[in-house]
C-alpha cells in the first residue's frame, strides 16, 4: 500500500563522501518523496557535499558530520543508508536501532548479508558484533525476497557481483533447470567496485592497459552465492566463482557457464528467465542469442540477461550486466527503501541508461 502521508521522508546517508554514498545522493536528489536530512563522513565532517562531488554544485545539502555527533533519537530519521566499510557497520547500526528502533536501515555493507554469524567469522576474519539484529536482517534481494524486505527494519543490501549473478541463475535453480554442480561463474568489474580510498593496486599506472583477476579461490562473495544458491536450491550449492577487474569506471559483466538437466535445452533456459521477468521493471531479458554489454545498463538501474548456446551440447551461456554503482549497489538500496517505506517501487529509479 502506499503511504498515507504526503510529507516527505527524513532520510540519512552514512558514508556519504564514498561512491555509493554519492550514487545515493544522486538518486536520491530527484526522488519526489523523500529528504536528504543527514550526511556523513567523518574524515570530510564539516564539509560541503559540493566541495568532495562538485557535481552537487547546484543543489542544497546538508554539510557533512562525524557519525559521532549525532543524537538518533532527535535526528527523526525515518531510514538510513549505511554506506560504510565493512566491519564497522554492525556496531553503528546497533547503537542507531537501540536509540531509535523505528528508524529503519539498509545497509550496503556486507555485515548483515550473511545469516550464519559463524560463517561470517571465517570469511570477514573477526567476531560478528550483532547476532541478535542479524536474526532479523532481511537479505535485499528484491526480485527473489520483495515481500519479507516490504517488512523489513534491516536489509542487507546485496553485494554487486553477487546480485549480477544471482539474477541471472536464481530462477534457473528454482526451477530445477541446471545442473547444480556445474556451475561457473566468470566475473568482472569496472574499478569503482573497489571503493574510493586511496590504495597503490588502484593507481591508474598500475590498473590501466590490463586486465587481471583477483581474489582467486577466496572473494568474500562466494559465502553470500552460496548462502542464497544454497536457499534457492534446498540443498547445498557450491559454484566456481572468479572476478576480475576492468580498467572502467562502471559496470558488472557476468558470463556464466551451466548444463542444463536432463530434458532443459537452453531455449528452455532462456523461457524460464524470460517467464520469470516478465512483470520485473528492472531485470530485462534479451531475445534468444543476444547478449548484453555493460554500456547498456551504465547509469541505470537494468540488469540485462542473455542466452546463447554453447558449442557443447546442452551446456548454455547465461550472460548477465549491470551497473556496479547502481543496481549493484545504491539503485538496488533505493529499490529497498521504496518497498520498506511502502512507496511505488520504481520511484526515483526510472533513468535510462547512459549510452554513449
């Protein structure tokens, strides 16, 4: 239902100074029902938005402050975005839902994604410093949880490699269509996907002119694929997951490699994920053969899936793209607060892509 009051939102970003927080802003400026009311970044605090994306030039922000110096419970905020580091999350988000429980969050980090706190452990390399709100922590999936995050007080938003390729295979596990121990998943990523903190392996000396992979055998999205494959699927699934990175700004192209089970030829794959989409407004799926580029979906909140044929019978290339920044990211956090605050679910996220 949407809501009954035509007042506008109060809504605050953590971490705003970082690109996700930015992409939050930028969608979030043109959103006809909401208020930008709380900024912050505690290294710029006491800064103007304009002065760290002067791309904000013409509009009116809040200036931004320390986390440290706000009073939650006369903030009045009705949701917050939490655009932090990892690991740093959990204790903020603890301190914010003790001081003022009806505020609701989505959290863009990857403290709250992961629902076995043990799990966490072994992959974040530390203790999880809030069990008990994990138990209530909806995953922010929206084409697969839409109506546990409608009643939602914490999502986890979901990681940018993880919901490229869980929207391409998720309804292809659902329906049994797959082979599930044959699955591989080849990943790569633009550069904003590692974040905007200064770090040498990001220079552009160091990252242009090549193309590399990294976190081989061991990215930390490979815990969150295999929680939600495994969910999908109702028994454990364990799939090949590697990503590279791309000297570009933007963008998230998956190709992925699947048998199909007995019976499935890839047309059949294909009609699943096209029957599957059909009423989503922000996954498309590309007629039998073609596939997607990144430059299709930049600047939007699209994914893009295709389907070809490979030259092994029975076995299909499931491709998938979408914008790191955006439904990757913050598009997909803006996605869960429309369903959290009972708004149209599309608000403020109609752009089309950005192409050329």
């Amino acid at each position: 239902m949407p809501a009954k009051s035509s007042a506008k939102a109060k809504i605050g970003i953590l971490g705003a100074s970082g690109y996700t927080g930015s992409e939050l802003v930028r969608l979030l400026l043109r959103h006809p029902r909401v208020e930008l009311a709380l900024l912050t970044a505690d290294r710029r605090a006491g800064q103007e938005m304009r002065a760290v994306f002067p791309q904000f030039s013409p509009f009116t922000l809040p200036n931004l402050v320390s986390i440290d110096s706000i009073d939650w419970k006369k903030a009045g905020l009705k949701l917050v975005f939490c655009a932090l580091p990892h690991a740093t999350t959990q204790k903020v988000v603890s301190e914010l839902l003790a001081k003022a429980p009806k505020t609701k969050v989505v959290d863009l980090s990857a403290d709250f994604r992961l629902a076995d706190t043990e799990a966490y452990e072994r992959w974040y390399g530390h203790e999880h410093y809030a069990p008990k709100l994990q138990r209530e922590a909806v995953y922010g999936l929206v084409e697969v949880h839409r109506e546990a995050i409608k009643k939602a007080r914490l999502v986890a938003n979901p990681g940018c490699y993880t919901s490229c390729a869980q929207l391409a295979l998720t309804p292809l596990i659902k329906a049994s269509a797959i082979v599930l121990d044959e699955i591989v998943i080849d990943a790569k990523s633009g550069m904003t996907g590692a974040g905007r903190a200064a770090k040498e392996e990001m220079l552009f000396s160091e990252v242009s002119e090549g193309f590399h992979a990294y976190g081989v055998g061991n990215h930390r999205h490979m815990a969150e694929l295999d929680q939600e494959f495994s969910l999908a699927a109702g028994r454990d699934v364990v799939v090949s997951f590697t990503p590279h990175l791309v000297p570009m700004n933007r963008g998230i192209l998956s190709t992925i490699y699947v048998r199909g089970m007995l019976g499935k030829s890839v047309e059949d794959i294909h009609a699943i994920l096209l029957k599957y989409y059909e009423n989503e407004p922000f996954v498309h799926v590309l007629p039998f053969g073609q596939t997607p580029q990144t430059r299709h979906v930049r600047g939007s909140n699209m994914t893009f899936i295709g389907v070809a044929n490979d030259r092994v019978p029975g076995r299909a290339i499931v491709i998938s793209a979408l914008d790191n920044l955006v439904k990757g990211a913050s598009g997909q956090a803006v996605q869960n607060m429309n369903l959290m605050l009972g708004y149209p679910e599309t608000l403020g996220l109609e752009q089309v892509a950005l192409f050329p």
